[in-house]
C-alpha cells in the first residue's frame, strides 16, 4: 500500500517535471521565433505597391479599433495567402484607446484607431518614432447605419434634426408629425419609440455623435463624445452587434449601428438619413464632398475630419461616415519591419485590398484618390 | 469551510451512504500517513513548497493591491473638474473620484443583492432536497449538474439572457408594472411628457440579477449541502425519535447546525456576484446613477465589473487609472464581504457548536 503510495506520487512528480520542460521548449521556441523573424531579410526594395510578396517574412503587430476588425481580418486572410512567411496579428480585443497606447509605447507595429492621434499623443509619439514622427492613414470607410424595428414600414427616411429629437427623446412615438414629415406624409403606425445606444466607449458613437452635433446642433445639446449622453428610457449595449440583436427582437427600436453590422438582421430594416440611403458610393461621396484635411504636421499625415455643412450641401453623400486609421511612424526602429508593415498597409490600400474588405467586412471601397495619397504616404515610411 | 473537520471528528455517527453522498473524501488516511514519513527528504521538500505557496499567494494579493493603488492614485487625486481628459467619454461630467465610483459601487451591491434574494433561498433549497429529501440516486445526478452549473462560462449566461431571459421576462416586466407600478420598484421611467415607460428591449436589472442568482446557484448550494450533510445523525434521529415531522426536523436539528455555514455559503455567493462581468455587461443596459428601479432601460445602475470592461478600450490613460481605481474599491468590496463571512462565522460557530454539544447531551 505505502509502496504504491509512493510509486503514485513519483509519476505525478515526473509529470509535473515533464509538463514544466515542455513548457520551456514552448518558451524558447517562442523567443526564437521572435529573434528570427526580425532577422529575416527581405528582397523588396520598390515601393509599396509592386513588393514580391512572397519574398516577405517576418510578424507585424498591431490592434486596436474593433471597428475595423472584421476588416483587418480579410485583409491578413488575402495578405497571408500571397506572402506565405508574414504572420499578422490584429488584436482588435484592444480598441482604439488601447491600440494608440500600445502603439505609443512601442509594442505595436501600426494602430487601428477610429480617430486620430490628438495633439498631446502626436507629441508623444515623436518620442516614440525619433527622428520621424507618427502618421494617421485613413484606410478604413464606412458609414453609421440607423436601423429601426416598425412593422410596416418596410422604408423609412429620417431627417438629421428629427434623429436628434428621437435620441434626445423629445419625439417618443412613432407617429410623431415629424417622422411623417421626413417620409412624404406618409404616417407610420403608432407605438412609442425605444432607443438603443451603445453601453461601450465607441468610435461609432463617436461618429454618430460627431454628426448630431454638426447637422442639428439646435435639437442636440450635447458635445460630441465616445459615450452616450443621454439619459432617460435608453436601453444601452455592448457593442454593435448587440445593438443590432436588441433593435431586431424590439418592437419599435431604433438603433444606431457600423453598417458593416447591418447584416442579417430580420425584422428591423436600416434607414435613409436625409434622404440618402447607404451606399458604397454614398460613402465614397461623403469623403470626397465633406472630408477636410487635418494634418497632424508630420509628413505623409493624412488626418482628417469631416465638415456636416459640406455633407448637408452635397446631394450623394451619406450624412454619418466612419472612418478608422492605421497609426505608424514614418521611421521605424527596425527597416525591415517598416518594409514588412508598408507592404501590409499598402495592400490594405488597393484596390484589391478594398475590395476585400467590402466583400467580407460590408465597408465601403474608399475612393482612388485617397488610396493614392495613401501609397504616397507610404512610400516616405523607412 | 474551517470548522469542517473538528464537526467531522466529533459526529462518528455520520451514516456511511451520506458519506459517500457528499462526495467530500474524508481523507481518513491523511493523518495516519503523515505519521509514517517515508523519507525526511520528501517532507522536508513538501513543507518548503507549500510554504513557498502560501507565501506566494500572500505575495500576490500584496503585489495586486499595490498595483491597484498606485495605478489609481492619479485619477483619485486628479482635478476632475478641470481635466480634459476625464471630461471626456465615459468619465466625463462627475466632480471627483468618489462622485464616479458612487453610482458604481451602489449598482455593484444592489444587483449582487438582488442576486442574492433570489438565489440564496434556491440555493438552499436544492441543497436541502439533495442531502435531506431525494432519494439518494437523484441527489447524485442533482448534486452533479448543479456543479456542472458552476462550470458554465459566464458568457454563455451572458448569451442566454440576451436571446432567452430578456424576452422571456417581458410579460412579467408588464404585469409587475401594470399591476405593482405605484410600488417604486416596479415604477418606469419619467418621460417628458409625464408618462411612464419600462424596458421595451428587456435589458433590466431584473434580468441581469436573475441571470446572476442563476450563476451564484451553484457555489452556494454545493456548500450547503456539505453543511447538512455533515449533521449528526444522532441529532435528526433524536428529533425524528420525538416526533418531530422531517421539516421539524431539519428546523430543529439541520438548519441550526448549518447556520454559519449557509452564512458563508452565501457570502461566497455574493462574491462571486460582486465580480461577475460578462453576463452584467451583456445583459442589463447601464447607467452611472442611484436607482432601486427593477424594469426600466434607462435607470439600472451599473456595476464596477462591467464599467470596466465595457470602457477600458477606448478609454485614455488617466481614464484608464480612474477604471483601475473603481477596480480598488471592488477589492476593498470583496475584502470586506470576506472579512464580514469570516467575523460572522467566527461568532456564530463556537455558539452553534456549544448548542449542538449540549443537544446531544439531552438527546444522550
């Protein structure tokens, strides 16, 4: 009895021991893999766009904005299918605040974000990428969809003042002569109105709230922000499609949502905003009438910001666009990495890359235009 | 569960099938082997590990309330009003750190205490049944899916109440307004033109408390059980001997004995709720307010857990400290939940026991 006692707990002493060198194995061969990767030379010395992809090894690191997630991950499914030695990694967990922090601190090779670097991060980021400095690239176009849940009405238009009203919570039912005003007089059916928001810090609220405070200031007495304001009968949740579940299985809500998140919804139905109905078209228009340049003062910086007066004035372009960057420097500590990332990022901006990530992700191609200002801004990375 | 053994020790008369029931292995050969030490090398080595262990974990709790305070302290001593930074997104519009953390640390208590209402009573029901009442081969498979319970990812929880509780509970929600809606806990919100409205969408902290009560079920049934299990069988048969009918017997006998026991069972419960994230986040729609209100969308307050997972990825870095110090007071939350378990058993354990001993003297 005591022998066997004995002989059990050598076995379980021997696991232990063989669990711990396996574990080691497992470590080394990471940190080895880390080493090599950053060895590996590459052949490509052209600019972006015409790289031999298949010459490319190596890791880049990067995350943040999960508003570009979806995106990200058919475009490292694309990327990763010509250039068979580079692995991505897009911790998209991170969001856009955690994605400039980390990028800040170095651990990052580029950030997704949903706005750019501000002023005090710009400055830090100098620190950061010495000698250059930190660039915004606009790689990511897509729009905030409203989405509404009213049997009946299968089609439903909304004016920027009678959304800021029906967030606000001054327009509470369905039948409000407001609504029926935006759609022709045609009245929709009766039902008091639940609105549904995001619970989580957010780009999209951001976007969204960018825009109740350009377009209808005078019904929105709010500031802009990444959390929702209001407060009152508003069912708040996490993340966007949560907000898309909520509104489909609510009667009479009305939501705000990515429109890449818009798909496979059931019952509720997405909005027209001013008249203009989301299209990926809409959304090129709403960058080429209504986006102004805000340049960080860095180089290559492609920052920008919309202007709802332009927006309202143009005739196509959808009132709520989104647009996410990627964050880099313009020198990095390691050229090889700086290679691999450009060559990621400048397939990310072709066509191609757009194409990709439309067909899987639902944004919106961004125009050609910003794609070759984009390779431009590129083509200065070291 | 401290006092476990020494009750162990002093009830021989613990039928062998409840034994067996309870599951807990009584490890009778423990204190016999150690006597019996084959080697010095071996024990000397255990000994060394496991107060390694123990200094360990010392180490960590000290290494993560350090960690805690000196990431908070700039935020708790940060000029709120002044700010930028914090005047903006999910911190902005509060005085201080304390006028933040508020609403959070209430929203915190009161959806564990709602939890807790309903889920302790269950809890020890089920317990009751499985060590008292069922027959001994449904207490097995009983006792194992409300362990199974346990092992439930909080985010599937989180995912049954979205798709399953919340749709479910609406006609409650409006049946309890429109019947009980002049009592404030079934009140809806205010709306600005007088009328009163509660969830459309479901997401209450009705549902999220409930779905919480489901998740605390387990911990503190399965401590219970072990509880009553380890009644002394002379005690139940005295009071059976007397007449007494079953219920009166686990009242005279049962429940007395296992007081401070379902007292820490179902502290360890409120921990658990205390600290639940996902399924909260998922669930209840949030908002930094004081609100005892049950069915609304837009006056449940929020809890620590969850305000911090739903904001730390867009929040900046003093934003950041600000969450990492609500986080603070969560820990001090859950010490003093454990402090207060502890204290109230240390009170009424050696009570409990005396009266126990002096029972069995009479019975005797």
């Amino acid at each position: 009895m005591l022998e066997r006692q004995n002989t059990v707990k050598l076995t379980s002493i021997a696991q232990g021991a063989a669990v711990v060198a396996v574990a080691a194995i497992a470590l080394t061969a990471c940190s080895s893999n880390n080493n090599s990767s950053g060895g590996a030379t590459s052949a490509a010395t052209t600019t972006a766009p015409s790289v031999d992809y298949s010459s490319l090894s190596g890791t880049i690191t990067a995350g943040g904005s999960s508003a570009q997630g979806n995106a990200e991950a058919a475009w490292i499914t694309a990327f990763q299918a010509q250039a068979k030695g580079v692995t991505i990694n897009y911790d998209k967990s991170q969001g856009s605040g955690g994605g400039v922090t980390n990028f800040l601190n170095g651990s990052y090779d580029f950030a997704g974000s949903d706005s750019p670097l501000k002023a005090e991060q710009t400055t830090q980021a100098a620190t950061t990428c010495a000698p250059g400095g930190a660039i915004d690239l606009p790689i990511y176009l897509d729009g905030v969809a409203l989405i509404y849940n009213v049997s009946g009405a299968s089609k439903l238009n909304l004016s920027a003042a009678t959304i800021a009203k029906i967030f606000n919570l001054q327009i509470t039912d369905w039948s409000d002569p407001a609504i029926t005003a935006d759609n022709g007089g045609t009245a929709l059916p009766a039902g008091p109105i639940t609105t549904v928001a995001r619970s989580d810090g957010s780009g999209t609220t951001q976007n969204f709230t960018n825009f109740l405070t350009g377009m209808a200031a005078s019904d929105w007495p709010y500031p802009a922000a990444n959390s929702w304001p209001v407060e009152g009968n508003v069912s708040k949740q996490q993340g966007g499609s949560a907000v898309a579940s909520t509104v489909d299985s609510t009667a009479g809500a009305i939501g705000y949502v990515d429109h890449s998140a818009t798909n496979g919804l059931k019952s509720a139905k997405v909005a027209s905003v001013n008249g203009i109905a989301f299209t990926p078209e809409a959304a090129g228009a709403s960058l080429t009438d209504g986006a102004v340049p805000a340049p960080n003062g860095v180089q290559g910086d492609l920052s920008l910001k919309f202007d709802y007066a332009k927006l309202q004035a143009s005739k196509s372009a959808y009132p709520i666009p989104l647009v996410s960057y990627a964050i880099l420097c313009t020198q990095f500590k390691n050229a090889t990495q700086g290679k691999l990332t450009t060559a990621y990022l400048g397939f990310v901006a072709s066509d191609a890359g757009q194409q990709v990530a439309a067909k899987n992700a639902g944004s919106a191609p961004l125009p050609a235009a910003t794609l070759s200002d984009i390779q431009k801004s590129l083509a200065l990375v070291k | 569960m401290t006092d476990s053994t020494a009750v162990d020790t002093s009830a021989p008369g613990v039928s062998p099938d409840r034994n067996a029931n309870g599951g807990a292995p009584r490890n009778s050969g423990g204190t016999t082997g150690a006597g019996k030490a084959p080697s010095k090398v071996g024990d000397i080595a255990f000994k060394g590990i496991s107060t390694l262990a123990a200094w360990l974990i010392m180490a960590i709790l000290a290494g993560v309330a350090i960690f805690l305070i000196l990431k908070a302290l700039p935020a708790i001593t940060a000029n709120w009003s002044q700010n930028s930074e914090l005047n903006e997104g999910p911190t902005a519009g509060w005085a201080n750190f304390w006028a933040y953390s508020g609403p959070l640390i209430f929203g915190t208590l009161w959806s564990s205490l709602l939890a807790l209402l309903m889920g302790a009573p269950v809890a020890i029901g089920i317990a009751l049944f499985i060590s008292h009442y069922a027959p001994r081969r449904v207490a097995g498979v009983l006792g194992y899916l409300v362990d199974l319970l346990a092992a439930v990812p909080s985010i599937v929880f989180g995912l049954w109440g979205i798709f399953v509780l919340r749709d479910f509970l609406k006609p409650l929600n409006d049946f309890l307004n429109s019947t009980l809606g002049w009592f404030p806990l079934f009140a809806g919100t205010q709306q600005g033109d007088g009328s009163n409205v509660i969830s459309g969408t479901g997401s209450t902290i009705l549902a999220g408390a409930m779905v919480l009560a489901v998740m605390i079920l387990p911990i503190i049934t399965s401590i219970s059980r072990e509880i009553f299990l380890q009644t002394p069988a002379l005690h139940e048969e005295a009071a059976l001997a007397l007449g007494a009918t079953r219920w009166e017997m686990i009242r005279l006998a049962v429940l007395p004995y296992a007081r401070s026991g379902i007292v820490s069972a179902t502290l360890l419960g409120l921990g658990r709720a205390l600290g639940e994230t996902m399924a909260i986040a998922m669930i209840v729609s949030p908002g930094l307010l004081y609100s005892f209100k049950l069915l609304t969308d837009g006056e449940n307050p929020q809890t620590i857990a969850a305000n911090i997972a739903v904001n730390f990825p867009i929040a900046g870095d003093l934003q950041r400290d600000a969450l990492i110090g609500t986080g603070l007071m969560l820990f001090v939350i859950s010490f003093a939940v454990n402090f207060i378990a502890r204290w109230i058993v240390a009170r009424t354990a050696p009570d409990a026991r005396r009266r126990t001993r002096s029972r069995k003297v009479k019975t005797a």
